[in-house]
C-alpha cells in the first residue's frame, strides 16, 4: 500500500518533496525479512507488559497516579510501553540502519550528486523512520484498547503523541549517528538505550527515587515521552503534558539542525 501512495506524495517540487524521495526510496527497498525484524520490535513491549505488567502488576494491585485516583498496575505501564516502542522503533532506523547507509553503503554520496541537500535526506530518513514507528503505534494502542486499559478516543488522542515521540528520538538517534565511530559504539548506544527504559518512570513513578535522582529521571528524554503518552492515556492531561510537548518539540529541532549539519560536514568535504 505504501508503494501506491508515496509515488503521489512525493509529486510536488521544494525540499518537502525531495524529503519524501528519499522515504519513498526506503520504500522501494522494502525486503520481506524486514518486516520479520519489525514484527521482533512490536512484541518486545508486549512481552513486557504481559511478563510486569499483568504478572506483576497482580502482586502489587493498583497504583496512584496523583489527584486521589487509582489506576491498576498494567493500566500505569502500557503508556510507558508504548513510549519505549515509538522510542526503540525510531532509534533502530535512525542509528544503526542510518549509520550503514552513510558510513559503509555510501548510499549518501550518490543521492548529493542530484539537488538534494543533507538536510532533506536528513528529513526523508526520520520520516520513514516515523512510519515504522508509526506502526508500532498503532498495533499496540489496538492492544491497550483490547485489554481495556484506555479507551478508543483516548487511544486515537494518543497516536499523535506516540508519533511526536517517535520524531523526537528519530532525530536524537540521527545526530548520535554522524557521531559515532564504529560498529562497536552501538553498545553504547545499547546501554543508554536499556538504561532509559528502566528508569524514566517506566515500572515506577518517579516520586519513588531520591529526589537527586528524580530530577535526572524527569530530565530524560523516554520520562518525557512516557508522561505525556500516559496523561493522555489515562485521562489526566495537565500543564505538565503541555511541558512534555514543547520539551520534545525542542528534542527534535536541535536533533534534526544538528544532524543536518553534520551530515553536511561528513559528506560534503
């Protein structure tokens, strides 16, 4: 279907449209076991909520999400699964398969020798980087629907925040891309990656650790993320969301100039 309609998407002129060549070239390229390692990032979340969520979300019973109110455990981790998803989905395009395409497969330097410039490509590559994200999406607020954890309305007010978080990492994993060396950087990577999902508010509010620590907690980028997609989620949108908005707006334009320039220094010299 997404051969059907990025052909038509892409038939105006300008920098948007040269952006969305280099998606609709992602596109093209689509091989079948691709979407076998994109059925391998949808269920890891899942994995997780069904492994803490229910089983130990049975242990611990309901949790308190401010204001008096109650929510039962897996209901306060599925938002937080779902940021870590659009997290992980954006950052696996946007590092390791964008480091690929600029450092070994060159496939960079051919697309300057026509008008597009590093940004656009910078652009077209996070947004297909988002359209994977975007899948992730949807299958898993399909899920937290299913299993009555949020509603239909609430979950369609979600899927903007689930992309905005998505573009924000895509661009953060894009700039930490044109940074690094090696292969062997990814684990790196890895580790901030993991370190993230464990303490951004993920399996606990962040009123739970030291207030130092706290403080970092609510710095991170995913605590961000997973305040914002749970407010909505859970029907407690406040000025905080507002905060979680505008932080991952400022996420992804430093993100995306930064890496923009960059690729322009690698790869113009």
């Amino acid at each position: 279907m997404l051969t059907l309609v990025m052909p038509r998407l892409v038939a105006f002129e300008g920098s948007g449209g040269r952006s969305l060549r280099v998606t609709e070239r992602n596109v093209n390229a689509l091989k079948s076991a691709y979407w076998v390692v994109m059925a391998g990032g949808l269920l890891e979340p899942v994995f997780y909520l069904f492994s803490i969520g229910v089983g130990v979300g049975a242990l611990i019973g309901d949790i308190e999400i401010g204001g008096g109110r109650t929510v039962s455990y897996t209901a306060f981790v599925a938002p937080a699964m779902l940021a870590a998803s659009a997290m992980s989905g954006a950052l696996s395009e946007t590092t390791f398969n964008f480091f690929g395409k600029m450092k070994f497969m060159r496939l960079y330097d051919g697309m300057l020798a026509t008008p597009i410039r590093p940004f656009e490509i910078a652009l077209g590559e996070l947004i297909w980087a988002m359209a994977r994200g975007s899948i992730y999406s949807v299958a898993f607020l399909v899920i937290m629907v299913t299993m009555d954890l949020t509603t239909p309305l609430r979950a369609l007010a979600t899927l903007p925040a689930a992309v905005l978080v998505g573009f924000a990492f895509g661009a953060l994993g894009m700039t930490v891309a044109t940074l690094i060396r090696s292969w062997q950087d990814f684990d790196l990577i890895g580790a901030g990656q993991f370190a993230l999902f464990l303490f951004s508010g993920t399996f606990v509010p962040a009123e739970a650790y030291p207030v130092v620590l706290r403080w970092l907690v609510e710095l991170s980028p995913l605590y961000r993320s997973v305040d914002l997609i749970r407010g909505i989620s859970l029907g407690s949108v406040g000025w905080a969301q507002v905060v979680d908005v505008v932080y991952l707006l400022a996420l992804l334009g430093v993100g995306l100039t930064v890496s923009g320039k960059r690729m322009g220094t690698l790869l113009c010299k």
